[in-house]
C-alpha cells in the first residue's frame, strides 16, 4: 500500500498483505517525492505463481479505481481513463512481480496505491 499525501512533498508507505496463505508485498517501505519529480517506481511481490493475474488499484477520497492490470507475464493494460506509458507504466518481468512506474508526478497523484494477485481476472 502506498500512502500518496501531497503538501509539495509526496510521501509513499507499503504494507505487507496475507490472503489465502500468499505474501504480497509491496516496496519501498518510505519514499519521499517531490510534485514534478521525474517518477516513481512502485514494486509488487508474491509468493505463488498459481496467482497469474496482477492489479494495481489507487485509492483516493474514499473512492478505489484500478490503474492497470497483467493477465501474465510480459504483459499489462491500462484502465480508462487512464494513459498507457504517457503517466502510468505496469512491467511484469515474472509471473509473481510486478512493477507501476508513475510518470510526471502532481499533486493530483496523492493517492494510496494497492498492488493485488489473483487466481482469475
């Protein structure tokens, strides 16, 4: 989970997450950030790769949206209304890793981000 809070300083917290006897972890633990900063990479782990599809979701002003999804590895889409490698950028190197790469950054960014698996989309 990554905690976006946007004074002109964007500071990013992850958590480690349990479901059904997985690990999903996300990192950096603390990230720091400033609005106009280049980018930041956030990185998603698990530990079983029966959990083909990955998503990443951003939670803002009580409302969750999904940014971008991988139904395997190598591959990823984007959610409207979002913009494919204009802000966002999913990588999956493996079936169990996962990377969002946001580009640019704004204020309108302050988020939290969710990194989450699945066994279906």
């Amino acid at each position: 989970m990554i905690l976006y809070r946007c004074f002109n300083v964007l500071r990013l917290f992850f958590f480690t997450d349990f479901c059904d006897g997985i690990t999903v972890q996300q990192s950096p633990v603390l990230s720091v950030c400033r609005e106009g900063d280049a980018s930041v990479t956030l990185q998603c782990y698990h530990d079983d790769s029966s959990y083909y599809y990955m998503f990443w979701y951003r939670q803002r002003d009580n409302n969750m949206e999904m940014l971008t999804y991988s139904l395997g590895q190598g591959l990823w889409e984007i959610q409207p209304p979002f913009e494919k490698d204009v802000h966002y950028t999913m990588s999956r190197p493996e079936l169990t890793r996962s990377t969002l790469e946001i580009k640019n950054l704004e204020v309108g960014d302050g988020a939290v981000y969710y990194c989450a698996s699945s066994t279906a989309p």
